[in-house]
C-alpha cells in the first residue's frame, strides 16, 4: 500500500516533532490562560512610525540572535559531533571590534557600518577557524576546545575597547537594532529571515548540507569517499564564526553600547538546547536546521510565557531546566526507539484484526 503524503510528510520530517508540539503546546497553553496572549498591534515609536507589538512580535525579536546562533551551531553539532560554547564569549569579541570599528571613524555612515559588519566578520571567522582547528587537527572534543575561548573570550572583548564601554548613537544603528523607518517588523526578524535565506541557498547549491552529515556520521567513510573531512569540520566552525558575528552586531545595535561582560551571557547553552530541541544528534550525522530553529523559538517563547505569568527572574531559568529536561527526553534516542517499537506493536496487531476479520 502507498503511503499518503501525509504520511510520508510526517515520516521525512518526523525530527520536527518535538519542537512542533512544545510550540504547540505553548500557544494552546497562553491562548487558554489569556485568549489575547497572542494578538498583534499597532504602535507608534520615539520617531513616530507605525511598528508591530506584541508577545508574538516579542518572541519572535527576542530570539532573533539565539535562532542565528542555532543555525551555526548546528553545523558545528552534525559535523564534529560535539558543542560549540564560545558563541556568547565570541560574539562578545566580535560586537566589541563593530564598536571600535565604529568608534574610529569620523562619523557613523553606511559604509562605515558595512566595514564595521566585515571586520567583525573576519574576526569572528578567525575565531571559528581557531577552534575548528583544535578539533580538526589535534582530535580535541568540541566542548573542551572551545573551553578556552569561553574562558577568555570577554576578557579579549574588554581589552579590544581599552576595558571601556563605549555608546554608539546612530539612526542607522538604530534602525539594525530596532526598526527601519517605514517598515513596522523589527530589523532582528529580517535579519533572520535572510540568514535563513542564504543556508537555504548554500544548501540548495552545494553539497555542503551532504558532507557535513556524511563527515558526522563516519568520518572514515567520508575520507574515503573523497571527502575532505578536517575541512568540511573547520568551515562548520568559520560559517558558526559568521553567525557569532551578524548575532553580536543584532546585540550592540539593540543596545547601542557593548557591554563585555553581558552582551548575549549564557546564550551558548540555549543555543544547545535548541539544537537537541529540535530533533538534532547531538553526537553528529544528520540534522535539520528548522528544527534548531524551531526549537530557539520554544526556548524564547517560553521565556516570554513565564514572565507574562509574573515568575520572578531568578526562577526563569529553574522552570526553563524542568521544561527542558522532559523535551530533550522526549525527543532522546531511548524514548524514540520505545515509541517506535510501541507504534509497530499496535500496526501489527491493527494488521491481524483486519487480516481476521476479511
């Protein structure tokens, strides 16, 4: 018998389950606490433009960096089978050299920005190359590479800026940050949207999307295949570098300062559990950036569910851990192959019934 595409939808696709039903769950949630948790104004801002507000709106802003983040971190995730924790202490060093950059010009205008953007850019890459390099060549596990740069990361953002906190005031920095004159949804989900874009069309050209997963599965095997594994493994890092990059200068222009100590704090570990939120191997091999990127969207929806419940700030992270913790469990390898083999059991069973009752 055929399978309908129903079917075959949820069967390619069955990775996104766990994320779809914690947003799911969360909509259905606040829509039964507050029907009006998810409606959608109109506003006017400081400038006196028409600009979106809500808790959706909120969400979706709000987790512009985490989702940019997740998308490297995925690659980084499927191709060394391991976790890049830097990303905050990197991001961190690349918004401190966009502020220098900035800060040395005469006047902030496009073009500086634009060279602002590319040196961070390079920096950040730079970076990536350096930790893809410990795991590329020297075989050392992601998480105790990158160990040393989240070590030290803010402390080389500090002294980029002479240990100062400099403020960039800006309408072009602004507008990064906040909105474009004209255009009521927030520059960070834009900015999301074309990073999303550009994967989308890296994938879609090349074959990089097939060697990571083919490197993450059996490095041996890949090598063997002709596949160059020690740089497919250091391009995962630099492309994370590029994103640590676009999330930091999203983080200084929200603020329009650069702030080393917590610009993006802690961001590294929801960037992880986006990845095993969404269905991802954390050991490597096949992924699905829609899923990390649905699972960021969770974490920062969920963020926003506690504190529309007035949960104090210091209790944000301890409800996080519990919700968390049972979706990462639910999406585990030993609940999936229960499941499966429970699903299986009752096919079978349907298929004798059926079998007895013709």
């Amino acid at each position: 018998m055929k399978k309908t595409k129903t079917s075959q939808f949820f069967s390619n696709n069955s990775q996104l389950l766990i994320p779809l039903i914690a947003i799911l769950l969360l909509i259905v949630f606040n829509l039964i606490r507050d029907p009006e948790f998810f409606s959608v104004g109109i506003t006017t801002n400081n400038r006196g433009d028409a600009v979106l507000q809500g808790n959706l709106v909120s969400i979706l802003n709000g987790a512009s960096e985490l989702v940019i983040l997740s998308m490297g971190m995925t690659l980084v995730t499927a191709a060394s089978g391991g976790q890049d924790i830097s990303v905050g202490a990197l991001a961190a060093i690349a918004g401190s050299v966009f502020v220098k950059v900035l800060k040395g010009g005469p006047a902030i205008t496009g073009t500086s920005v634009f060279l602002a953007f590319l040196a961070c850019c390079v920096v950040a890459m730079i970076f990536g190359c350096f930790n893809g390099s410990l795991v590329a060549f020297f075989n050392i596990q992601p998480m105790i590479a990158t160990l040393i740069l989240f070590t030290c990361g803010r402390s080389i953002a500090y002294w980029i800026n002479g240990g100062a906190t400099p403020t960039i005031t800006s309408p072009i920095i602004s507008a990064i940050g906040s909105f474009i004159p004209g255009i009521p949804v927030p520059t960070p989900i834009l900015i999301v949207i074309v990073m999303g874009i550009l994967f989308a069309l890296l994938f879609r050209f090349t074959s990089l999307g097939l060697y990571i997963q083919s490197v993450g599965i059996n490095q041996g095997a890949a090598r063997l295949n002709g596949i160059n594994a020690v740089g497919i493994k250091l391009l995962s890092f630099i492309l994370l570098g590029a994103c640590c990059a676009v999330a930091g200068m999203i983080g200084v222009s929200r603020l329009g300062l650069i702030n080393h100590e917590t610009i993006l704090i802690n961001i590294e570990m929801d960037a992880i559990l986006a990845v095993a939120i969404g269905g991802n191997n954390l050991g490597g091999g096949k992924f699905k950036m829609l899923g990390s990127v649905l699972g960021a969207y969770a974490i920062q929806a969920l963020t926003i569910t506690l504190y529309a419940m007035k949960v104090p700030s210091t209790d944000v992270k301890a409800y996080k851990a519990v919700v968390i913790i049972i979706l990462v469990a639910l999406g585990s390898p030993v609940v999936k192959d229960t499941m499966s083999r429970f699903s299986k059991k009752i096919k079978s069973r349907s298929g004798t019934v059926g079998k007895e009752a013709a």
